[in-house]
C-alpha cells in the first residue's frame, strides 16, 4: 500500500488524489492525516520532505515523492488507461503549462491565505494585492484557453489541476467571484466539477 500525506483542504493534495481517483489507483493508497501550516514545525513530514509540505507519497518500495507534479506523473506510470501526462510533444506541453499556470495560481492563493492568518498588525497588504493580481491574471488566462478550446477532453493533468486550483478559489476566495469575470471558464468548471473523481473531493476543513 502506498502513503500520501494528506490534507483534506489542500488543492495540491487534491491534484493527487483525483488523479488517483481518474486513473484506478485509489485504492492502492492509503491516506494519512497530516496537518502542515507555514509556523508549525512538523519534525515527523521534515523527515520525509525537508520542504514540510503535503502532499509526499511513499510508495510501495518506502520511496518518498513529492511535489505534487512529481507523485502525479509517477501515478501516471502505474495505469494501463489513457495518460494524463501526454506523451506526444504538443499535447504535453501543452498539459505541463496548464499545469505550471494552475500550480502557480494556487500557490499565489495560498500565500495570500497564510498573509490572511497573519495577526492583523503583521499583515501586509501590498503583499496581499501583488498575490491577488496573479491569481487575476492567470484565470483571465485560463478564460482565452478555454476560449480557444485547450481545455477540451482528453482529459490531461493541466485539466486536472486547473479543476482543483478553481475550486481552491470557490472554497476560501467565494467573494472574488471570479466566475461573474469569466464566464467560459466558469462553464467549463460547472462540468469538470460534475466528474465523480471532483465530487469526491471537495475541500473541507479538518
Ligand atoms: N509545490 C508543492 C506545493 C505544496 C503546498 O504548498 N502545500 C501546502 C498545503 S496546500 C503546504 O503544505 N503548506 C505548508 C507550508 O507551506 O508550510 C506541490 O505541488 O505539492
């Protein structure tokens, strides 16, 4: 059985386990609970991924992988069906910016997040702003993507990702409504959320 460090609010973790879910793994993997937060010191996943981040997964053989990009091509390796990490040079690279650009408007979520958990005096707010305006710039992204239709099936990682990092928002950033400025976007999202691998997943707190 293989262990992925796991965090029912985090997207990247998210990533993982739809994948797991979109691709037959999931039972495969068993979850543990991990709580990680940026002034928490977490000797016991230190050990394990020296960034103190979730998600890592070990695997059969006591491997530890992380991040999130990492586990999710290894996962890919491990299934007969149709690859989420395309094989052929356009669809691929396509996929890993799609990645690249959903990894990146998480990350910038999060840090604006954890500036949000910040005693009020410590907060900075030109932090949060500079944080805010690439989440802004990388859904007006994804809009003209999905405009010119590279968020059509087949399903691939950039799909993935875009999914959990959309929902991430709806779950701790509902009053950017987002979807009122992008609205093909947010068609799209409206269907992806419908995969039984994103109903299964939805964020909550622990
Ligand atoms: N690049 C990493 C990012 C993982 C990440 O930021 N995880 C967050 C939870 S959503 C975390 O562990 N934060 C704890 C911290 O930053 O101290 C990945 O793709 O896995």
């Amino acid at each position: 059985m293989m262990k992925l460090r796991y965090a029912a609010a985090s997207p990247f973790v998210r990533k993982v386990v739809v994948v797991s879910l979109e691709t037959g793994l999931s039972e495969r993997i068993e979850r543990v609970a991990t709580s990680v937060s940026p002034v928490k010191p977490n000797e016991e996943v230190a050990r394990e991924n020296p960034l103190i981040k979730v998600p890592s997964l070990t695997t059969d053989d006591g491997t530890v992988l992380y991040d999130s990009d990492v586990i999710c091509e290894y996962l890919d390796t491990l299934h007969d069906g149709p690859k989420l990490f395309p094989a052929s040079d356009a669809a691929r690279w396509t996929a890993l910016r799609q990645q690249a650009l959903a990894d990146g408007l998480m990350e910038a979520a999060i840090l604006c997040r954890y500036e949000n958990l910040r005693p009020e005096e410590k907060r900075w707010t030109d932090w949060v702003e500079s944080q805010m305006r690439r989440v802004r710039g990388a859904l007006a992204a994804l809009e003209i993507e999905t405009e010119a239709g590279a968020l059509a099936a087949p399903l691939t990682i950039g799909h993935v990702t875009i999914g959990c990092a959309l929902g991430y928002l709806n779950f701790r950033f509902a009053k950017e409504e987002w979807q009122m400025r992008h609205r093909r976007l947010a068609a799209w999202f409206d269907e992806f959320n419908r995969r039984k691998s994103m109903q299964l997943t939805a964020p909550r707190d622990a």
